[in-house]
C-alpha cells in the first residue's frame, strides 16, 4: 500500500513534470510560431516593396526610351533646320530661298506638307512662294480661301508668335479652320519676319494620326522661320545694294559722258584758242617788222641826221620792238606746240652734256650775282629721248628764272636722277619762293607773281607756259614746289631712251 502511495505519487509527480514540460514546449512554440509569423509579414512586405521598385523600373525605363526617342527626333529636326539655313543663306532671291526648301527636309522635321506666303501690300493680298505635298489646285484652292480670312494670318504676323496644334487647344474652332484650309491633322505656323521687305508665314503640317506635335516641334520651327526670314531680309538688302550700284553705274556713265564733252567742249575752245593766238601773232608780226625797219632806216641816218633826243626814242622803240617780237615768237611756239603742230626732232640725247652747256650758259648771270651753280647729275644717267634744242629752252627758262628770283649769294641745284622709265629733274633756288595760293597758275598764260622782283624786271609770263608745253609735248610732267622766302624747286620728267649712255 505504502508502495503503491508511492507509485501513485512518483506518477503523480512525473506526471506533473511532463505537464510543465509540455508547458514550456508549447510556450516555445507558440513563440516560434509568432516570429514566424512576424517573418512572413516583413517577407510580405519586402516583396510588395519589391514589386514597387519593379514596376518603377519600367515605368523609368518606357520614359527614358520615350525621351530617347524625342531627343533623336530633336536632332534629326536640327539637322534638318541646320541643312535647309546653309541651303538657304546663299540664295539671294525670294524666290530661290523657298525653293531651297525639300521634302526631304520636311520630313525630316516630321511634317510631309508646307506652304510659305508673303503678304504683298500693294496688292493687298498673301503670294505664294512655296508649296510641298500640295498640287497647284490645292494650292489655288488654299489661296482663295486665305483670301477670304486673311486678317487672321495677318494678326498672326503682328503677333510675331509661333502657333501650332497643341498652343491652340484653347481655340478648337479656329485650330479646326486652320487643319481643314491646309488638309491636315496637326500643324505650325511660324511668322516670317525680315526686318526689310515683304513678311509672310510659313505651315507645316501632317495628315498623319499617329504624329503628336509637341513644343519641341514648334521651337524648331520658329527657329527655320527666323533663319527663311533672316535669309529674306538678306536678299532684300542684296536687292537694294544692287539697285544702288547699278544706279551709281549710271551716274557715273552719265557724269563720264558730261565730261567728256566737256572735255570735247575744252579741246574746241583750246583749239580756237590757238588758233586765234597763231592768227593775231602773225597778223601783229607784219606791222611790227616794218616798224623795226623803220626804225632801223631813220637809227641809221639814212633820211637824214636826228637829233640825239630823237635818236634816243627810236632806240627804245627798236628796244621795245624787239621785246614785243619775242612776245609773239613765244605765243606762237606756244600755239603751235598745243596744236601739236611743231615737230619735235626728237632723238637720244646725254643729259650730263645737256646740262653742262646751259650751265656755260647762264654762268655768266650766276657769276655777276655771285651765285652758285651746282650740277647733281646721277651716276650712269640714261641717255633720254627729247628735240635737243626745245628741252635747251625748258634748261634756259627754268634757270633764267631761278636766277632772276634768287638774291645775290645764293645757291642753284641742277639735280638728274633716274625713276622708273623717265628721268627727273629738279631745278631748286635758294630765292624768294612762290606764295601757295600762286603755285597752280604759274604755268597759265601771262600769269606773273606780284613781288619786288617783277614789278623791277619786265617779262612776259610766257616763259613757263612754254616750258610746260615741251614737257608734255614729250610726255613729260613738271611741277613746282616753293616756300616763300626760302626757294622753289622746279622738276620735270623726259622719257627714258633705249639707248645705253656709253
Ligand atoms: P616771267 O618770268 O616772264 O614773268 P614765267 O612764265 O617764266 O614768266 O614765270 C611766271 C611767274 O612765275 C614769274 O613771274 C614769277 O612770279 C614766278 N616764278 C617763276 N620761276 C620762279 C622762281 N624760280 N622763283 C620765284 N618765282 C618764280
């Protein structure tokens, strides 16, 4: 019995422990059960997390192409734009700058119609300049009834805005007329705007369903509608420089044609100038030879003695003749060489003896004024082509001159030099110098510098009209450059001869 009482509480104490064990085994599982649980709702919601991402990634993806896809269709449009500037900045014309516009341009853009119109104000109404994807009766047709609305398209201008399918959602009912008039579904229309000349606008447009016009669309378009209007304004200002040339042309065709019978009209009067000159001289040499005979007869006493008083007064009118036959040698020559009717000998002459013999000439009239006379002739100077004795009478003129207008103690250069085909020379004095204002009239007929010098020493003022003459009469030149009080300095050219200065 105490046995069993035993037994029976061993079990009864087994029995317990198992409980609490089982106990504490449930326990455990309820609390794996639990994090169990808690796993599977995080797992649950990584995976929800997951797909989120997922489906991020493609909607990322499906964007990027589409910006690919907008972004290639940009730079295709670019290139087009960029293509149709460099077409059209060489044409010149209006015309020739739409016509430089293609379909393939076009459809690079992503449009397959255009048309192009520039509003012509003397006739009050829209020409057309360009059509792609139209034929010339769906042209005419779109003309007539752009006629009918043509304050629109002119507002259009006015507003300087580019306006396309998309910018006039707003609008449906004249977004409606635009896509009926032009036959499409979707369009833009750029305002050209050159700042000279006639403005206009440019339509493109498809037919297309499947096209959507974005604003990247309307940009590239209003970009080709500045650069058509850049190329129009370019063309007008062409236009208007060529219409200003052509018009100075004809000015100076006109001017040339005046001066030349001006010129005509100057050789008449020079001619019938000299003409008159040789007629007078010669008319006034036959009484002037008779007066000198006279003279001479009644100086000689072959009538008769004379008084001296007499004597003295038919001495002067001698005197005074013979200046007065001088006078008229030198109209004559003078005469005569313009109407080119002296004949030059002209021949190859050494300008070193040239120079060397007039200077034994006037070196009596240096030595008396105690002057000096200096030669500066160029080393191996070439022989030049002249009539001997004419260029004597420039040599004698020139420094007959520089010795009357040099004071005493003063300095005469004779310089030769070598320029080109011709030779220079230079007569400079060291004497009382040419006022400015004189220097252009001096080689002039009869022309004389007021100063002490003339109003003491009688002349002609003939003397260097002559030697302007021969100059030229060799084609030559001569000119003259003076400071008063200091000198002046007279230099001519005579043509070079072929012929070498042994
Ligand atoms: P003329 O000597 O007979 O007066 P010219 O035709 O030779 O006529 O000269 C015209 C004028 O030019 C002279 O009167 C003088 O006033 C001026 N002239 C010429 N040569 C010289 C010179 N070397 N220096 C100053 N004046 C000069």
């Amino acid at each position: 019995m105490h046995n069993l009482t035993s037994l029976m509480n061993i079990i009864g104490l087994l029995s317990i422990l198992v409980i609490i064990a089982l106990s504490f085994i449930l326990m455990f599982k309820a609390e794996q059960i639990k994090q169990l649980r808690l796993t599977a709702t995080k797992l649950k919601k990584s995976l929800e997390e997951m797909d989120e991402q997922a489906k991020l990634i493609v909607r990322t993806d499906i964007e990027l192409n589409k910006a690919q896809e907008e972004l290639d269709k940009k730079i295709t449009g670019l290139y087009a734009v960029q293509r149709i500037s460099r077409a059209i900045s060489t044409a010149l014309e209006e015309n020739l700058i739409f016509q430089k516009i293609e379909a393939a341009h076009l459809e690079d853009l992503g449009f397959e119609k255009a048309c192009g119109f520039l509003w012509q104000t003397k006739e009050n109404k829209f020409i057309p300049h360009l059509y792609i994807g139209y034929s010339r009766d769906e042209i005419n047709n779109i003309i007539t009834r752009l006629e009918l609305n043509k304050k629109t398209y002119l507002d259009l201008i006015e507003d300087e805005k580019t306006l396309s399918s998309i910018s006039m959602s707003a609008h449906p009912q004249v977004k409606n007329k635009i896509n009926e008039l032009f036959a499409v579904t979707s369009f833009v229309i750029a305002p050209l705007l050159p700042k000279e000349g006639s403005k206009g606008f440019l339509f493109v447009g498809t037919e297309s369903t499947d096209v959507t016009i974005n604003e990247g669309d309307e940009e590239l378009i209003n970009i080709l509608g500045n650069q058509i209007g850049q190329a129009l304004e370019n063309a007008r200002l062409f236009e208007k420089t060529w219409l200003a040339h052509q018009e100075l042309e004809k000015k100076v065709e006109e001017r040339t044609r005046q001066l030349s019978l001006a010129l005509e009209e100057i050789k008449k009067v020079s001619q019938r100038k000299s003409n008159f000159i040789s007629s007078v001289s010669h008319e006034l040499r036959t009484p002037l030879t008779s007066i000198k005979g006279y003279a001479a007869i009644l100086i000689e006493e072959k009538l008769g003695q004379l008084p001296q008083a007499v004597k003295e007064r038919l001495e002067k009118i001698n005197r005074h003749s013979d200046e007065l036959v001088h006078m008229i040698n030198d109209l004559l020559d003078i005469a005569r060489i313009e109407a080119g009717k002296t004949i030059m000998k002209i021949e190859a002459q050494d300008l070193k003896d040239m120079v060397a013999s007039v200077s034994d000439l006037i070196a009596i009239q240096c030595k008396n004024k105690n002057i000096e006379l200096i030669q500066d002739i160029q080393k191996n100077i070439p022989l030049v082509l002249v009539d001997h004795s004419q260029i004597e009478r420039v040599f004698i003129n020139l420094l007959g001159n520089a010795v009357k207008f040099t004071p005493v103690k003063g300095k005469i250069t004779i310089k030769a030099s070598q320029i080109g085909e011709m030779v220079q020379i230079d007569i400079s004095d060291t004497g009382i110098g040419i006022p400015q204002e004189a220097l252009s009239l001096i080689f002039e007929e009869f022309y004389r510098v007021d100063n002490p010098v003339n109003q003491e020493v009688k002349g002609t003022g003939l003397g260097l009209s002559l030697v302007k003459n021969i100059i030229e009469a060799h084609k030559g030149k001569i000119w003259v450059e003076s400071k008063l009080s200091k000198g002046s300095a007279f230099s001519f050219t005579l043509p070079v001869s072929k012929e070498s200065n042994g």
